[in-house]
C-alpha cells in the first residue's frame, strides 16, 4: 500500500529542502526512474505499422496493375517501393520543379491528401490515352490544359483503386479535387505536420517513373488503427475462433425451402381441357416422395404432411449436394 505522509512529514522535507538536507534515500528515489527521451520519437511508425501499411498498398499496386493495364492495353506495371513517415515540409521539398501533383479528399475524416506522378511516366501514359504506342522520347515540359484533363481521367482511376484498397480496413470516400501547381500545395498542410509518404514504381515498356502518395496523420492513423485493431483480432483468435464466427452468422441466416413434387409432363390436350373442380392426374405413383429444396438445391426427399393446422413435410432421407462433375471426379 502507499505511504502517505503526514503533515509534520511534509513539512519536515519542505525545511530539509530548503537548507539542502535531502535524505539520501530521497534522493534515489528522486533519480531513479529518470531517462533520456527525444520528443522528435512521437508518433514514429515502428516496423509492424510498416508492414501493415505495406501489405494493404501493395494490394492497391496489383489492383492499378490490372486496371490500368486494361484500361490502356498495355504492358502496366506497379511495385511499392517504400513507407516513410516525414513532415510534409519535407515532403513538398522533394517534389521536382515540373511535375504532375494532384489533390484528393477524404471523407468523413475531412482530410485531403496528395498524389505526385513523374511526366516522364504520365506523357507515355497520356499517348497511350489517345491511342498511340506510348513510346518514343519524352520532352519534360508544364502539361495544357487539354493534356490536364486527359491525365485527370488516369488519376481518377489511382484514386477510385486507393479507395478499393481502403474499403475492406475503412469505410472511406476519396474525391478527385483539382490538380495542384508545385508552389501552392505548401498551403494544404501544416509544415511540421507528420505525413505518410508512400512511393510507386510504375514500368511500362518504353517509360518508367515515380508515383507518390502523401496521406495526412489524420488518414494514416485512422486506416493503422483499423489495420491494428484487425491484426490483434486475428492474433487472439486465430482461424479457429474466425471460423466459428463464420459458422455462428451461417446459422443465424435465412434460406428458402420448397417442397416439389418430381417434374412431369401433361399434353397440351389435358391442359386445355382443364375446369375448375376436375383432377389432373400427374402420372406419378403415390408413394413416390417429393423433394425439398433448400436455396434452390436438392436436400431431402419426404411426404407432405399436416402439422396441426400448417402444412410439413416428413423427410424420408437426405440427398447429396455435390454436383455431378465433382461426384465423377471423385
């Protein structure tokens, strides 16, 4: 239990203090918890954060890998190639003189993030576009206005495949904003603001160059606590307990059933002769069992039967679901 002092023990100390008579087992006591910590340490990303970061946008490299490559009929292809944790300061001094830059923002977290492309990479991309080859020299020139809108379809896709990739860890909505000139982007965040700066190779068969995303602490935080939060479920349970979940929310739903008796065939003759009140006979022995269906598949076989005053059917045995091809691979 803590001591507490009392207030002659209090005031005792208070008089040592002041003339310099601390005990020595104060003393010790005073300095022996006492380390060194760099404040420059808060927030740092550690090596698992990383790896989460970097598992799920390497999945969003493999989705712009298949998307873009179909959608320009070429050769496309996308590596991550680093997670870094910087101020946007830095982040801003890296960006070279001619660019592509983009914004795009982020709702409900209400934050906006950045997307950088190399014009050695977004010129191919944009002959592409237009339907020519994507290759031949590239003159590193400012883009027009048409070439701007041209690119703009391009980057709606990186941003519609970023949001794909978000979705199973954060429920997120990322917009298009505009496209952003080098010297204004230094007004979108603070400069002592830590980012999460992750950069893109991207190959095509003439032409390669860097794409970078910038995403705020707001957006980085949010999307690692999810990834955490998923993680540490995975670890306390394993696929066990996630298997048992599986089952629970199997057993909680709902599906269909019918009871049908075997198909027959009836001559357009009968059916036409047909009234109300006459019997048609089905040409099936009485003691023949219908079929229930569960979800439009075979399950029982039975006898309809009175339950009270509702209908039931009386299961006589189970059939077997596994389709034909696979019971003659068996």
């Amino acid at each position: 239990m803590e001591k507490i002092l009392t207030q002659e023990e209090i005031d005792a100390l208070f008089r040592a203090s002041q003339k310099g008579q601390i005990p020595k087992g104060a003393d010790r006591a005073a300095h022996k918890n006492v380390s060194k910590f760099n404040l420059r340490e808060i927030s740092q990303i550690n090596k698992e954060q990383v790896r989460a970061f970097s598992t799920l946008h390497e999945s969003f490299a493999r989705n712009v890998t298949n998307s873009l490559g179909a959608y320009l009929r070429v050769g496309f292809d996308v590596n991550l190639v680093s997670v870094e944790q910087l101020t946007f300061s830095e982040t801003v001094s890296r960006l070279p003189d001619l660019t592509y830059v983009s914004s795009f923002h982020m709702q409900p977290i209400d934050a906006v993030g950045l997307l950088q492309m190399d014009l050695s990479i977004a010129f191919p991309i944009m002959d592409l576009v237009l339907g020519g080859s994507g290759g031949g020299e590239v003159e590193v020139r400012d883009l027009t206005e048409i070439e701007e809108q041209i690119l703009e379809s391009v980057i709606r896709i990186l941003i519609r495949e970023l949001q794909s990739a978000w979705a199973p860890v954060l429920a997120v909505e990322i917009e298009f904003e505009r496209r952003q000139q080098t010297s204004h982007t230094q007004a979108l965040m603070g400069p002592t603001e830590r980012c999460l700066a992750l950069s893109f190779e991207i190959k095509m068969p003439d032409a390669h160059g860097m794409l970078n995303v910038t995403l705020p602490a707001v957006a980085s935080n949010a999307v690692l606590r999810k990834l955490l939060a998923q993680s540490a479920y995975f670890r306390r349970g394993g696929p066990a307990a996630h298997a048992q979940q599986i089952q629970r929310h199997l057993l909680d739903g709902n599906y269909e059933i019918e009871l049908r008796l075997p198909r027959v065939s009836v001559s357009v003759r009968d059916l036409t002769a047909l009234e109300v009140g006459q019997v048609l006979p089905l040409n099936q022995p009485v003691e023949q069992p219908a079929i229930l269906y569960v979800a439009e598949k075979e399950m029982f076989t039975g006898y309809p039967v009175a339950c009270g005053h509702l209908r039931g059917a009386q299961l006589l045995q189970r059939n077997s679901i596994i389709p034909m091809s696979r019971k003659a691979e068996a």
